[in-house]
C-alpha cells in the first residue's frame, strides 16, 4: 500500500480554512439545537 502524496502548503491552507468553516457551522447548529423552544418541552435533558 503507497502513501497519499504530501500536500502542498497551498492545499494545507485550504484544507485548514475549510475545516475552520466545518467547525463554525457544526458549532451554530449545535447551539442552535440546545436553545431550541422544543428541546425544555419535549423534557429532555440539555
């Protein structure tokens, strides 16, 4: 089995920013989720 090619700095930059946007998305949703109107009337624990 070969290793994956190494990424160029351009590439690492990109990959670092994209999961930088990943990270802020799941974060707003995951907040979005607990602060839900639904979730203290379905009983729930937060």
């Amino acid at each position: 089995m070969t290793a994956p090619a190494p990424l160029s700095r351009d590439e690492v930059d990109v990959a670092i920013v994209a999961l930088g946007a990943a990270h802020d998305r799941i974060s707003a949703a995951m907040y979005a989720l607990d602060n839900h109107p639904g979730l203290a009337a379905s009983g729930c624990p937060a």
